[in-house]
C-alpha cells in the first residue's frame, strides 16, 4: 500500500527568512510520472543543490495507488509529535505549493543553455516537461500554476534560445491558456513572438499573435512590433500587411525606435506604401521615428526601378516635414534623390519647383542637383531652359562640370544643331583642360549624322590634345560612316592606318567594308572607262 511521506526541515531562526530555499530530493511518483514522457528528467534531477535548510520529499514503495489517496506522515527536526492525516496532509500541500513557486523564483534559478552541463542547474526545457506533469489531470487537485511561476518559466526558456525549448513552452502555454482563468499574459506571448522571431520562426510567432483571442489575451504595442519582426525577418510579407493593417486601425504603434525598425522592414520587402501609413499614423500621434528612418523611407519611395509616380508624389511631400533647418541642412541626399525621381518620372516643373525651394530655404544645392535637372530639360528638347539653369548653377559659385556641357552638346546634336553645340564645346575646353571620350563621342556622332565627316576626322585629331585617348571603338564607327555615307574609302583606309599606328585593331568587319568600297569604286572606274571607249 502507498506511503506517501512529507519530510519538513527546521524552519530558518529568522522569522522573516521562512521561505523554503530548496527541494532536497527528487519527485518521485512512479505512477503518475510513468506516464510522462519527461519523466527521465525528474528522476535524476535535483531542483536544488543540498542545504541544511529544509527539504521536501515525495517517495513511496508502492505502485497500486495515487498520491492523493496516499497516507501522510510527517515528521520534525525538533522532535515533535504527529497530527491527524488531514491536518498533516494539508499542510503538506500547502508546503509543497509554495516551494514550487520558490523553484521558478527569478533570482533563485540559473538556467544554462546546456541541460547536460552537469552543474546541477536546471535547463528551461526540463521546467517545462515538470510544469506538464505539474498541470496534469491526475495532479490538477493537488497543484495549480499562477502566472508568476509561468512568466518565470517563460524567461527561462527565452533565455537559453532553444527551438525544441520554445515550442514545448507554447504548447504548454497554450494547454494553461484554453482553461481560461487568466495565467497566460500578454506579456509572456509577446516574449514568445520574440523568441520565436530570433530563432527564424516567422509562422510560428505568427500563430502566437493570431492566438492571443483563444488565450483572453489583449494585443499591445509590443505585440505588433514583434509580430512584424519574425514575418519580415523570413520575408513572410503577405502575412505583414495583415498585421500591419490591424496594428494602424487599433492605434497600438510602438515607441518611436521601434515604429522606425518596423518602416524600414517594410521598406526591405517592398511594401513602401504600407511604411509610409505606419509614418504618417506615428506623425498624426506625435511618434517621431529616427531620421535615418524617415531618409530611408524617402529613398525607397523614390527607387529608379519602379518610377511610381504615387510614390514620388508622397516622398515629394514628405519633404515639408523637415521643418527644423539643422536637420534640413543635412537632407541634401534625400532632396536630390527626389529630385531625379520627378525627373525620371518627366515632372520637370517639379524638379524646378523643388530647386527654387531649396535655393531660397536650403538644403543648398549642389552640381548633381543642377546637372539632374539639366539632363531632363535636354531630354525633352528644352535647350533654353537648360542653358538658364546652367548660368543660374554659375551665378550661384558653381562651376559647370564635364557631364553638364557633354549633355547639353547632346542635347544640340539630337536636333541637329552642330553649330550651338560647338560653342558649348569651346566653352568646356576653356573651363576643362581634360575632358572625357563621351563629350568627343557625342560630337563626332552629331557631324557623322549630319555627314560633315571632314569635322569629325578633325575632332578625332584634338582629342589626345584635351587627355582623351581615342579608343577603337570611336575610329571603328567614324570608318563605318565614311563608308556606308560617304564611300570615301580612302580616309577610311588612312584612319584604320592610324589605328595600327597607336596599337588599336579594328574588326574584321570594318575591313571587309573598306575593300568592298574599294572594289565597288574601281569597277565603277572601269565600266566608266569602257563606256567612254565604247
């Protein structure tokens, strides 16, 4: 027949130390841990290390009955006499509940990551193989878990990172959580989604957030933020924009470092309108994110592989935030990038709208600003226009550089006006003493257009005078126009001798259409030569 004896140590001298420090020996209860399958660790585990404070011990040296069936005995260091079985019972379980709530205390546990480091300690995923046994329908009567011995339980876990751990630890939370008397908090789901979101389990913080209804538990601030980090760090993001959702219609946004951290996950994925809510919602509730956030914000709204002309318009309107003037004397990138989107978007009255802003209240702009808006007045066969902003860019100290007069040459050449664009390149020579193969390039294809081939050979002459090295590239198709325009094999033939001169080849191609004009020029000769014979 079952025994079952509680053995009780001398309580502490200090009156206010009465605390029981320890669990002494193992518990042991053959029938009800026999069918757990966590048992191994019970039996061999020690909660505790020896103390000469007191101890607690379940044994028995029957297996017929359960525990709640089993006598009670006690017995006392001091030497007292026994009590009636109920008394004695109930004080037992009374002892036993509190030293439960003793082994899960914060301060008395050191929970190492590795249960088999052989220190005595106890591993978080052992707690909680012993809380389910706890919470077993067998034990139900004799023990109960308060949320404070589960949040402790929980931080354990949290803290050794353990997937086998954590998902042992939300199937028990959940078990606690359906019987609905309110032990599971919102604080100790928001460390799972947390937990979860740092071991790369995106879904399974997920499914902690969808269950906080089932659990009588109400979502908060953190819950989102967490929530959002685990989908996005697994790019999880059809599932981001639903929580993303909910978190804006509730009003539950974090602080202001975490609303900027959930902005630029959204930003990563693609989902730039939805960081850009998230923005305006914290804006509305005086939740002011980093600004680095907001920066990244703009750029990612104005990404030149997309050209949306909605997103630009909300980064263009982005910019009227930045009413602080130190912190607009610091956003020259942010309104430059804004700047090129209007641009590519071919809002060129925008891009010159937001310059007039920027030279009357700053950032002030600079060369890439200018040369941006200049390429787009070029592109569009504005030339007037591009030539003032160019004077404006030197009235304001600016020196034009190499790229802005190699546009606006391009710019002449499309429309056929050699002349102007010759004058823009006297200009550059006279301000540059080095320009670049592309500023040659652009003029030689103008005359090659315009079959003013005696300009280009020329302008292929200069070009090492002003540090540019003509490539095989630049003789390769001025050949080809004098052959195919021109028929004047020989400046070709003369060219393609330069070339071997300066160690350049020109393919093979090229050569066969040099002696195909050749030959087509001499037949021509011979059959004009026999004609007059004739």
């Amino acid at each position: 027949m079952w025994r079952s004896r509680v053995l009780s140590a001398t309580r502490l001298q200090s009156r206010h130390s009465n605390t029981i420090r320890s669990i002494s020996n193992k518990v042991l209860n053959p029938q009800t841990l026999g069918s757990n399958p966590n048992s191994h660790h019970f039996r061999s585990l020690d909660f505790y290390k020896q103390s000469s404070c007191s101890g607690i011990r379940f044994f028995s040296s029957s297996v017929t009955e359960s525990v709640s069936e089993a006598d009670v005995i006690t017995e006392k260091n001091d030497g007292g006499g026994s009590s009636s079985i109920d008394e004695l019972w109930k004080e037992g379980v009374d002892e036993v509940s509190s030293a439960l709530d003793d082994v899960f205390d914060i301060g008395e546990i050191n929970v190492e990551s590795n249960a088999e480091s052989g220190d005595g300690d106890v591993s978080g995923e052992s707690l909680v193989g012993f809380l389910n046994w706890v919470v077993n329908e067998k034990n139900r009567e004799v023990f109960s878990v308060t949320s404070r011995c589960l949040e402790v339980l929980v931080k354990a876990v949290c803290g050794e990172l353990k997937k086998t751990g954590a998902y042992k630890l939300w199937d028990l939370v959940k078990e606690i959580g359906e019987k609905g008397d309110g032990v599971v908090t919102t604080k100790m789901l928001n460390a799972l989604i947390s937990l979860f979101s740092r071991l790369g389990k995106g879904m399974a913080g997920y499914e902690v957030f969808s269950k906080f209804e089932d659990l009588s538990c109400v979502t908060n601030a953190d819950t989102y933020y967490y929530t959002i980090e685990a989908l996005c760090r697994r790019s999880i993001y059809d599932n981001v924009g639903l929580v993303c959702e909910k978190m804006l219609s509730e009003g539950k946004l974090p602080d202001g470092g975490k609303v900027g951290s959930i902005m630029g996950f959204l930003c990563k994925g693609g989902m730039v309108k939805e960081a850009h809510s998230v923005y305006l919602s914290a804006k509305e509730k005086k939740i002011y994110p980093p600004q680095a956030a907001v920066n990244f914000l703009i750029t990612s709204l104005c990404d030149r592989k997309k050209n949306d002309v909605d997103n630009v318009r909300l980064a263009l309107k982005m910019l009227d935030d930045f009413t602080d003037e130190e912190k607009r004397k610091y956003a020259i990138k942010q309104y430059t990038c804004v700047i090129q989107a209007l641009c590519r978007i071919n809002d060129i009255d925008g891009a010159k709208s937001l310059l007039a802003k920027m030279i009357d209240a700053g950032p002030p702009p600079g060369n890439t600003v200018y040369n941006t808006i200049i390429n787009g007045l070029c592109k569009s066969g504005d030339m007037a226009d591009a030539i003032k902003i160019m004077r404006m860019m030197e009235d304001r100290g600016l020196k034009p550089d190499v790229f802005a007069y190699t546009v606006i040459m391009s710019g002449y050449a499309k429309g056929g006006e050699m002349e102007e664009a010759a004058k823009i390149l006297t200009e550059a020579k006279k301000n540059h003493c080095k320009l670049t193969p592309v500023t040659y390039h652009t003029m030689i294809r103008g005359y090659c257009k315009l079959e003013r081939f005696g300009k280009a050979v020329q302008l292929l002459e200069e070009m090492e005078e002003y540090g540019v090295q003509p490539k095989a590239d630049e003789y390769n198709k001025l050949i080809q126009s004098l052959c195919l325009k021109a028929a004047d094999w020989g400046m070709a033939q003369k060219l393609m001798e330069e070339m071997t001169k300066k160690g350049l080849h020109l393919n093979g191609i090229t050569k066969s259409l040099i002696r195909a004009v050749q030959e087509l020029e001499e037949e021509t000769k011979v059959t004009k030569e026999a004609s007059v014979e004739t």
